[in-house]
C-alpha cells in the first residue's frame, strides 16, 4: 500500500521568502511518480511539478522545484520569492508507473500555507 | 486550450436520491479520473475511464459508478444518497496512454450537499 505524509498542517511565510513544504511517502512500487499540487480557496486542483522515481535530477518549474531524496522517501516542495497568491493548501501525491495504464493514486492531507506581506 | 469544465457546479440533494455529476475533459485528452474531496478523509480517488472503459477503480460502494463517452466527456453517477456523500468531487483529465505518468489536469470541481 502507498502512503503519503504532510506532517505541515499550516505554515506562515513572510512574501518574498523562500518555504519548504515537507511530503514523505511510503511505497513498495520499484517505479513510481510524484506531484504536488495547489488548491486556492476556490477549490481547484493547479498542477505545480513532477518528479519521477527514475530522474536523477530534481524537477524545477519557475519558483517551483522538487528536492527529491530517494533513499530517505521525501519529495519536499521549495517555493522560492513567496507571492500573496501563493497562499492555498498544496498537496502532495503519488502514482505507481505501470505500463498499461493500471494505478491508484495517493494524496497527502495537504498543507496550508499562508502567505504574509 | 479550453481546461477541464465540470457541471453542476454546486448541487443540493436529501437523502436517498441520486446525482449526476458532468465532466468535460481537455480536448485530445482521453483519460478522465474522479476524486471525492472531504475534510475528514481527504482526497480519494474514485476511478479513471480511458477510451470508455473503467481502468482504474479506488475503494468505493457500488452506489458511485461511472461512463464515458466516445467524445472522452465523462458522467458520474451516485445512487441512494448519504449525509456521508457531502463532498467536493473533482474531475481531472489527462491525455491517457500506456504509463501512469501522465499528468492530470483539475477542474474547479462540483460541491454536493446532502441534506
């Protein structure tokens, strides 16, 4: 079975800082994908970064980028130059990769961030 | 490019009834995935359809089923409502294909309330 850990119920920024979302999985897949995504209060899921098991560099996307550590299971989320819309719970979550298509995929309980100016 | 558009976006139901929930993927996507979303479990995957078959299915009753289309649009469906069943669903679509790797991409989501 997968598992995935958000142990950040809330964090607080200063705008324009950098933060650290914490994401731990658990799973006994040998190939495997993870996500983090953002929902703002208007309830949407925004896909931000991947990472797949098997890339040997961590994903960056703008202000986003994935510091991912195999041997240790953590994918943690790096925001950098926090902006007020970035306040909005984000998730972390993860699907096996397996050919033919076959997966269920697993979420964290998310993070809230808010983001002070 | 049009995004993933979900209807009703709000719907108010009692007990005992039954619901259908619309989903319209991005075009050229052909894989189309529903989650539940509520404060005490959290997000939870209900199931995916690729090419109008069931491919993937999540720890559900049978009162959640679902279908596709041939134009990949995708219908939920939940019978004999719950006070339980009070959630945000949410769509998400993906161009589909022969890995999981495929990013999927949210629609602003559809909130039921059973009364």
């Amino acid at each position: 079975a997968q598992k995935i850990t958000q142990t950040q119920p809330g964090m607080f920024v200063q705008e324009k800082e950098a933060v650290t979302l914490d994401c731990t999985y658990d799973t006994s897949d040998p190939s495997y994908g993870l996500f983090w995504y953002k929902q703002p209060s208007s309830g949407e899921m925004i896909f931000l970064i991947y990472q797949g098991s098997y890339d040997q560099q961590n994903a960056t996307e703008g202000r986003y980028s994935l510091n991912f550590q195999k041997a240790r299971k953590s994918a943690n989320l790096v925001i950098s130059a926090s902006q007020l819309g970035d306040s909005a719970m984000y998730f972390c979550a993860m699907r096996p990769i397996v050919l033919g298509g076959s997966y269920i995929p697993t979420f964290g309980r998310g993070t809230s961030l808010i983001v002070h100016p | 490019k049009a995004g993933v558009t979900q209807t009703p976006r709000y719907l108010i139901k009692t007990r005992g009834q039954q619901v259908t929930l619309s989903c319209s993927p991005i075009s050229g996507h052909r894989s189309v995935s529903w989650y539940q979303q509520t404060p005490g479990q959290g997000l939870q995957f209900l199931f995916e359809y690729f090419s109008e078959t069931q491919r993937n299915k999540g720890n559900f009753p049978g009162r959640f089923s679902g279908r596709q289309f041939s134009n990949s649009r995708s219908e939920m469906n939940v019978s004999t409502l719950e006070l339980g069943d009070s959630a945000l669903y949410l769509c998400a679509s993906s161009p589909g294909g022969s890995t999981s790797t495929d990013t999927q991409y949210f629609g602003p989501g559809t909130r039921l309330t059973v009364l």
